[in-house]
C-alpha cells in the first residue's frame, strides 16, 4: 500500500530501527525491491532519481512504482531523490509521489529557507513528506556531483529544520555516493549532535559499501532512512553478467530475470541490517 514517509518513519524512530530508501534504476530493480519488501514484511521507500525519470519518463516510472505500491502488502512510500529541477519535483507530487527531496545544496545561502518552508506547505497540504538536504554530500554519482562537500553543522541544520518545517534532514558527516571512497569516515560525534539538535528524522545518503557496524552504529544515534542505489547497480550488473556466459540464453527476460534476484537478495540482507524486518 502507498504512504508517505512520515508514516513510516515516525514508528522507526519510536521503535529505534531505519527504513531503506532504495533507488530505482530498471523495472527489475523495483520488482526485486518490493519482492524483498514483502518477504521481510518490511516497509520501504521505493526512490527515482532526475536521471530515472529522463530515461524512463515521469508518467511511465510513477505509473510503475505507484502501481507496485498500490498492490504491495506492505507499505511503500514513493519519492523523487534528489529533486534540484523543483517544477519537475512538484509534477511528480501532482501525478501521485508520495514523498520528495529537495536537494538545496546549490541553492543560494538566503533563499533556502524560505523556498523549503513555502514547498514544504504546499506538500504537506497533499498529505506529501518532504526531505530536505542543505549541505553538499561528497561522492558522485551521474547527476549528483559531491563538489563543495560540506559537514552538516548542527545548529543551523536545527534551525533550518524548525524554520522550514521539513519532515527529514539529509546529513552530511563524511558519507559519500557512489563507490566507497578510500579514506571516507564517518564522524559519529557529528551525528549524535546533530541528533541532538534537529527534532525531526535524519537520513544518510551514500550508505552503499558503508560496513555494517558502522550502519549500526549510525542507527543508535538517530538515524532513520538509508539510502542505497550503488550497492543495487553492482548486483544487477554482477547478475547480468554472469548470466550472459551462457550463450544459449537470448530472451532478455531470461538473461533480466536474475537482476531482480540480486537485487531482491541485497535488500533483503539491508532489510535486516536496518531492522525493518517484520515492522510493515
Ligand atoms: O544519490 C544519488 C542517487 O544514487 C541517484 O543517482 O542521479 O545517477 O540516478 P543518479
Ligand atoms: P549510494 O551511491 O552510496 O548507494 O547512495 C545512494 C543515495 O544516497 C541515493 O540518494
Ligand atoms: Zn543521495
């Protein structure tokens, strides 16, 4: 069933577990993700990128992932990551998202508040979530360039929070997208105060290839959405291309089909990483 994301987030932060936030890049992609969601009777949010829409087109991913949300046993929340083209955000709010990022990193200093605050309003009367990311986080992937990296401050990101009324706060605490980096830490200390200070849950992105003590660990001081695409992306390749050895294959559905396996077992695994199992 389709939710937004405060519905599921508000009971992961009262129970102390997060909920994965996992990119769509293929139709297979979303089949293994909800397949993995139902099996592990685990809420999840089903994520599309500006990327995926330019290759899939709005109407064709909204009508795929809303139509899987629609029909899941469990609940799904259906949001735009890393929304930086904000006409493009709000179509996807009015063609049935349930759940948006604004990406306001490249946004002039000044005008962020105000634009999240009055966004957010408009949302929130549609019954949509909205989280919101202030500080560039390092890494890169196609349409996300980490230049500029910045560390999530913790008094501004509790002002920004109160001040724009947003429902989650992406942090920036040394993780990055893509590929792990060789030297990436992440500083803990940072989280906890920014835990401390920001009222609402936080997010980190860039959790593919993140060791699993350390997703622990990030989980026990606060934070509530995990998102992950890049770990997903090497699966699906890893399947696609041992699957091709055998020659005699040709039907594409044949050779796609174990991409949706992969995937389904790599979510399955961060389902139970994240704690989510049995939460739906
Ligand atoms: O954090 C970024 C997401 O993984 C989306 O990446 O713009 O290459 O689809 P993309
Ligand atoms: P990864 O590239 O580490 O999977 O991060 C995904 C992400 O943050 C999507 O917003
Ligand atoms: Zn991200």
């Amino acid at each position: 069933m389709l939710v937004n994301c405060k519905q599921i987030l508000t009971k992961a932060d009262q129970e102390r577990y997060a909920i994965g936030g996992f990119n769509i890049t293929s139709l297979e992609t979303a089949l293994g993700i909800i397949q993995a969601a139902e099996e592990q009777k685990s809420p999840v949010i089903l994520q599309i990128s500006e990327k995926t829409i330019d290759y899939m087109g709005l109407e064709v991913v909204t009508s795929i992932a809303r139509t899987l949300a629609d029909r899941a046993s469990v609940p799904i929340a259906v949001h735009f990551d890393h929304g930086r083209n904000f006409e493009l955000v709000w179509r996807s709010i009015e063609i049935g998202f349930s759940s948006v990022m604004l990406d306001v990193s490249k946004m002039p200093q000044g005008e962020r508040i105000p634009f999240v605050k009055e966004f957010a309003l408009r949302a929130h009367q549609r019954n949509v979530t909205v989280e919101v990311e202030e500080d560039v986080i390092g890494g890169r992937e196609d349409y996300i360039e980490g230049k500029g990296w910045k560390f999530t401050d913790p008094k501004r990101a509790a002002i920004f929070a109160k001040e724009t009324g947003c429902d989650m706060f992406a942090v920036s605490i040394g993780n990055s997208h893509g590929k792990a980096l060789p030297d990436e830490t992440l500083d803990m200390k940072l989280l906890s105060e920014i835990d401390a200070a920001v009222s609402v849950p936080l997010v980190l992105h860039g959790a593919s290839s993140t060791p699993d003590e350390k997703i622990r660990d990030a989980i026990s001081r606060g934070v509530r959405k995990i998102n992950i695409d890049t770990d997903l992306r090497l699966a699906v390749n890893d399947a696609i291309r041992a699957t091709l050895k055998n020659e005699a294959l040709y039907d594409p559905r044949d050779i796609l089909k174990s991409s949706i396996e992969a995937v389904k077992k790599v979510v399955s695994g961060k389902i139970q990483l994240f704690g989510s199992n049995g939460k739906a």
